[in-house]
C-alpha cells in the first residue's frame, strides 16, 4: 500500500499546533510521532507504557489534529490495484505510486479549491517530508500539475521539503497518513468500521473534513483521463 496525505491550516493554526503538540511530546518524553515505530512499539516507543498511557497519548494528539487544521486530503493504492489497473506503459510514465498520490491529493485539493467547498487560504504552500531519492521527481510533478491546473498560481504556491522531527506539522500529517493507511488496509480485508482498530483516532480526527480516494483498479480503467494526467474539469 502506498499512501500520501496532508492537512491544510492557516499560518496562525500551524503555529498553534505546534506548540501544543510539542507539549504533548516533552509530557510523554519523547522527541517526535513516528506512527509506524508507535504502532509497532519500536524506538522510543519501545517503553513501558500502558494500554491506557499509550490511549492518551494518541488521544491528545489526534484532538490537535482535528482542531488546528482546516481540512485533511489523502490518496493511496495498493501493489495490486497499482499493476491491474495500469498498463506498464503508464506505470512507467509515473514511475512510483509515489506519485500517483501525490496527484492524487493535488488533485483533491484543487477540486475542493475550485468549487469552494471549503474556505482555503490559498495560495497554498507545501511542505513535503524529505524523501531524497524522490525529491527531484515530485518538485517536477508538482510544478508539472500547477503549469497544467494553475497556471496563474491562484491555489498552488511554492513548494519545499523539510525533516519531520523538525516540522510538527509533518508529524501530523504522518499521523492522518498512518491512520488512513491501516484503515483502508482494514476496508481491503472487510473489517466494519465498529471494529476497526482504528476506530478512536477516526472519530476524533473526522471531527475536520478529510477528502480520501481509494482507487481500486476499476476505476484506474474507467478513469483515464486522471491516470494520463489529462486536465479535470469542474
């Protein structure tokens, strides 16, 4: 499964969550959220913590996540949808699911963007975790996406990359992309929403809209013009 998400704040937001969620970090004595090693009880996860320490935890940080952000955006696919559903002439032209994702939620922003759904504060500036062996592609598909879709730059601003144990609002986003990334995965192996285990941070985190797609290799079929980067209109 890949999947690729971000949250939408205004600047006064994003600083008021950093702080708190910086508290949440000194209170349980740990330097930063990295979902995967929480789930999994690795690195400074790798603790003593009780069932109900590590409730809290989460608990505290999914509340900052639903109140300081404006809205959340995430797509993902999976190994199989990705093969099934695309030729490998197209799977070649993207050259990762990687960034089919990243399409994806660009293109879930602007559509939300566009029809004014939401009250954005646009332009928007992104900040992407530093991925060194993708940074050069995703800045071309990123400026590839805002040549085709916004050429006047009246949504899309610039874009930088930054550490997440340095930039809260990464690890926030890193919390939404775990949570969504397990919880599609559960919706793949039919677990009901009342038993996901997923279910506690969902409801606090949905308390902000959060737009997902989940293509599955129907639709890449039946949607060709996203899959050839053809331009969406609205």
């Amino acid at each position: 499964m890949c999947c690729v998400t971000a949250y939408i704040g205004t600047f006064d937001s994003w600083i008021k969550a950093e702080i708190e969620w910086q508290q949440v970090l000194d209170h349980f004595g740990v330097s930063e959220l990295h979902f995967t090693d929480f789930m999994a009880r690795e690195d400074e996860f790798k603790n003593d913590w009780s069932d109900s320490q590590r409730d809290e935890f989460m608990e505290r940080l999914c509340t900052i996540a639903s109140q300081r952000p404006i809205m959340g955006v995430g797509c993902a696919i999976r190994q199989h949808d990705w093969v099934n559903g695309l030729e490998s002439e197209l799977r070649d032209e993207w050259k990762d699911p990687y960034y089919f994702c990243i399409y994806g939620v660009l293109s879930l922003i602007r559509s939300y963007a566009v029809q004014g759904k939401i009250a954005l504060p646009l332009p928007l500036f992104f900040l992407f975790d530093n991925k060194p062996k993708f940074e050069g592609a995703a800045l071309k598909l990123y400026r590839e996406y805002q040549a085709a879709h916004d050429p006047d730059g009246k949504i899309f601003g610039d874009l930088a990359f930054g550490s997440r144990k340095k930039y809260k609002p990464l690890q926030i986003a890193d919390l939404l992309v775990g949570v969504i990334n397990r919880r599609f995965a559960e919706m793949i192996h039919k677990i009901q929403p009342d038993s996901s285990k997923m279910k506690k941070p969902l409801d606090l985190l949905t308390k902000r809209p959060i737009a997902t797609t989940f293509p599955m290799a129907k639709d890449l079929k039946e949607f060709k013009d996203f899959v050839q980067r053809r331009p969406l209109h609205y």
